[in-house]
C-alpha cells in the first residue's frame, strides 16, 4: 500500500487540509475497511478500480468514479473492488461551503457524484483528473478548478473561529462553554456551525474529542482502556465506550488494530 498527502497552495490552506493519494494492488480476498467520521468532506477520484459501500441494511453500493462525500455520522464500511487508485481533497471541516451547491446538510452521509454538484463543469473536471499522470499534474487540475469556483462571500469568519475554539479544547467543551467564549449567542452558533459544516456543534464537538482518542490509541499513549477514558475526559468509561461505537460500531478493545489503521489513514491524518 502506497499512501502520500501533499500541502495545498497558501491561497486554499484556509479550506483544504491535504490532498492524498492511495495505491494498493488487488486483494485475493477483499477486506471491508472501516471508515470513522473525523468531522471533514472528502472530493474523490477513483483513478483505479471503484470502492463498494455498504448501506444500513446490509446492501452495497458501487461508489462514484468522481464524488464529494458528505459528512459522516455513523461509520461508514467499505471494500475495494480491484485494484486501488485513488486522489482525495480533504476539505477543513468547514472548508468545502464556499463550492457548494446544495445544502451542505443534505450531503451528510451521501457520496454525491460531481457532476450533480457541479453539471458540465463535473464532468469535465472527472474527465482530467483521469487523464492527468502524477498526483502534481493532480493537484494542478483541482485546484484550478476550485479556485474558479470558489464563492468568498460564503467564507464565514465567525464559524472559522467558532471550530478553532473546538479544535483547541479537543472537542471538550459544551455549547454553553463554547457560547461563552466566543460571545456568540447559542442558538447562532448552532444555525451557523450546522449550515457550513453539516453537523451540530455537539456532533462535530463529539467527533473531534474522538479523532483525538483514536490518535492515542493508535500511538500507544496509555495504559489501560480505562486510562485513556480518562485521559479524553470522558465522563465515565461507559460514556467512552457508547460514544465510540456511536462513531466506529466497535467497542474500543474490538476496533483495535488494523480497524484503527485504516480508519486513521483515511480520515484521521493531514
């Protein structure tokens, strides 16, 4: 497996944390992948064989060649059905409203092919990011794209700083704490944070706080399960381990290992 990510230039770093590029050979026996929401809308191009996704009831889905995939809210699971090729754009959490074209909330949970968001444009950008060779010939192509369709007046300073406060406290922080510090009203913060980035300020917030203890986990840093409840805060280790299947389907002991791995290489890294 050939995993890279590359920086965006400094006019889109603001919206865009990375650009990523995954290389994997067929499987003999295809592994499904846990995907856990990290609070960040993907824009995907398969350039090799196209992904399944499994449905709530059990069903799967061909993915899109071409998609912008919305917020997640549940896990999502995944298998590959081929040979991997694949360039991602992985937006700021609130970084992809200043090129949407529906509601950001009706997109949570959807992969949303780009020529439905973009018509003609979509399709033509689909069409070069295949034919380009190398992820810089990539990059190049999307970001000409993007910059071509960015709308300014829909960059709100407010909810940059309002995620920042999040950032900052690892997601620890209540609404009325985070209405506190920003002297925004509540009730603005949740129209507001919901609108650009797809989700509440308690789900985004409970997302962050998770991608901070899934980090630890994968690095090491604890002791005992237990401890690292402790050390993300979490009120009681039954509050952990509900909150972490609410996001990955496991309890923490069950999505040790290569669940971990997988999920941290496709949503929880810049």
């Amino acid at each position: 497996m050939n995993y890279q990510t590359f920086q965006p230039r400094p006019e889109l770093s603001s919206l865009i944390k990375c650009y990523w590029t995954l290389e994997s050979p067929e499987e003999e026996i295809p592994q499904q992948q846990t995907i856990v929401p990290d609070g960040c809308m993907e824009m995907i191009f398969h350039y090799g064989d196209l992904y399944k996704q499994y449905m709530d009831d059990g069903q799967a889905v061909v993915q899109p060649r071409s998609c912008v995939f919305g917020q997640l809210t549940q896990p999502l699971v995944i298998e590959p059905t081929g040979t991997t090729g694949m360039f991602s754009v992985r937006f700021q959490h609130e970084g992809f409203i200043p090129f949407a074209t529906i509601p950001i909330k009706e997109m949570d949970d959807k992969a949303i092919p780009l020529d439905r968001l973009f018509g003609e444009d979509g399709t033509e950008l689909e069409k070069n990011m295949l034919q380009s060779k190398t992820a810089e010939e990539k990059i190049r192509t999307v970001e000409e794209f993007l910059l071509k369709k960015l709308d300014a007046d829909a960059i709100d300073r407010m909810v940059q700083s309002t995620i920042d406060t999040i950032l900052t406290a690892n997601g620890q922080i209540s609404i009325a704490e985070l209405s506190r510090q920003t002297n925004i009203n509540r009730r603005q913060i949740e129209r507001k944070i919901s609108s650009a980035v797809g989700l509440s300020p308690k789900q985004l917030s409970k997302t962050i706080r998770l991608q901070t203890t899934l980090k630890l986990l994968l690095s090491k840093e604890f002791t005992t399960l237990t401890a690292l409840a402790h050390e993300s805060e979490y009120y009681d280790q039954a509050h952990f381990i509900k909150d972490f299947k609410e996001f990955t389907g496991l309890t923490p002991k069950e999505f040790y290992g290569e669940h971990l791995k997988m999920s941290l290489l496709f949503f929880g890294t810049d």
